[in-house]
C-alpha cells in the first residue's frame, strides 16, 4: 500500500507529527521514536523487494479461470470478534466470512468448506469451557497432546470434546466436511466423553447460549468405549479400530456432518481421507 508510493516518508511524517501530539497529553509517556527508524525503514526496503499484488483482483481472477484457491483461517471460531465467546476473543472475523472480508471474494464464490477439530477440546488463556478438566485427565491429555502455545508455549487448557460448541461452530461457518486431528491422543483411554448437551438455567439443553460467559453451564456427559489401541502406526482406513469408527460414526450422526478425513499422528502420511 502506502509504502511503495514516492511520498511515503511524508505521509509517515505527518502520522508521527499527528500521535506526538496525542502522546503529549499523557504524562510521564516516554519513548525513543528515532532509534527503532532505522530498522524500521530497512525493513520496509526489505518489504519491497517481494512483489506485491491487488490480492483481490489476483484471487478472484484465479477463481474466474477456474484455478482452486484454499484460504486456511486462523484461530478457532470462539475467537470471533462478532460470534465469539466475547470478551475473550482476537480482533478479527475467525470464522468462513472472513475469508471473504480478508480476500475479498464473494460468499457465493466459497465452495467446499473443511472445519478442523480435535478428537477432544481445548482452548488457550480464559473464556468458557464447559468440559475443561481441571484434573490429572485433563494434564494427560495436555501430555498426551503437546497443548501448549507454538509461540508463547503457554499451557493450552484441556478436556473433553463439545458437541454444543462444535455445532455451533459448523453452523457459522457452513462446514461441508470435517477434518478430526489427534484422534492419537485418546489411544490409552479406555473410556472417553463427549458432551452432548448443557444443563442452563433449570433445562437441558444442545446449543451453546449466548450468556455462556456469565452462566457456566454444567455439561452432560455420554461415556463413549476408547479404542486403547496404538493407532499411529496405521496406514490404511482398514486398519483403523472399530472403536474409533464408532467413535467416528456417533459423531457424524450428532453432527449431521461428515468426517473427511482422519489424523492420528504428526506427520503427513498419518492423515487418512476416510471417505
């Protein structure tokens, strides 16, 4: 944008000159602008020697030629700054509508819609989590997992999967087909669960509440039979557990969704497309 004009320093000046004004109504506000120029103004040189393009015209032209285009959002859907568990959200649309906000593509451009989950839940720093376990599962699952933060390496809280949640998920994002991560995870557990509905305000109920912030509803747990079974050493869908695609089946049916593909390890050849 801004930076490849010829009159860039002048509008960045006239910015500086605008918030010095603003900063010096704040007492005690103290900085050194001058020393982080510098590196400032060499990256920005940097910056330009990668070429840029109108990504919405370059998006919506590969579309037009009929070309595939995969845009992978970032951050969970309980993130939205509109939809999300608010306040404890990012500043952005997390959800499938941001891709035609952040690319500039029209809705009725988006085909196929992929919604990543994990074979259990977790959630990083503060906000609702019904079936977090607070508890030596919940630690083992962290283990188990490696759940914590690829930048700040902060514990990701942890517990079991939530249908109420993941529904309410699918709907906003119009999820065509499921992609299940670290089905691995739950290998050692003999049983696991899932939580198919809240108890909130006297009743039962399967959708996430609005207030879900304020009234911390009491999950209702279905026991499910774990596999206890290595799975990640499977290379086929043949090879996979009975249990597990019983686990799987029950979810598909809760969801009214299908379960594309399957993850039981890390690396590349350990993703199963089930269907």
């Amino acid at each position: 944008g801004d930076t490849t004009l010829p009159d860039f320093k002048e509008r960045y000046q006239k910015l500086v000159e605008k918030h010095t004004e603003i900063l010096s109504h704040y007492e005690g506000f103290e900085y050194e602008l001058a020393e982080k120029e510098t590196s400032f103004f060499e990256a920005i040189e940097f910056l330009k020697t990668i070429p840029h393009v109108d990504s919405e015209h370059f998006v919506n032209g590969y579309l037009k030629e009929g070309k595939a285009v995969l845009a992978e959002g970032a951050q969970g859907t309980l993130l939205d700054v509109d939809f999300g568990s608010y306040p404890f959200v990012t500043s952005s649309n997390t959800t499938t509508a941001g891709a035609c906000t952040g690319l500039g593509i029209a809705p009725n451009k988006v085909g196929a819609v992929y919604g990543i989950f994990k074979a259990y839940c977790t959630r990083v720093g503060g906000g609702p989590f019904p079936t977090e376990l607070d508890n030596e599962v919940g630690e083992n699952l962290r283990a188990l997992g490696h759940e914590f933060g690829a930048t700040t390496g902060r514990a990701r809280r942890c517990g079991w999967i939530d249908l109420p949640a993941l529904k309410y998920a699918i709907m906003l994002n119009g999820v065509t087909d499921l992609i299940m991560m670290k089905a691995d995870v739950l290998d050692t557990f003999d049983t696991i669960y899932a939580c198919t509905h809240y108890e909130y305000d006297g009743k039962t109920i399967d959708y996430m509440p609005y207030d879900i912030i304020s009234i911390e509803p009491k999950p209702v747990l279905k026991a499910i039979d774990g596999w206890a079974t290595d799975v990640t050493k499977i290379t086929s869908v043949d090879e996979i557990p009975a249990k597990l695609t019983a686990y799987i089946e029950y979810l598909e049916k809760e969801l009214e969704v299908p379960i594309k593909f399957l993850s039981v390890g890390p690396d590349r050849a350990q993703t199963l497309e089930l269907r």
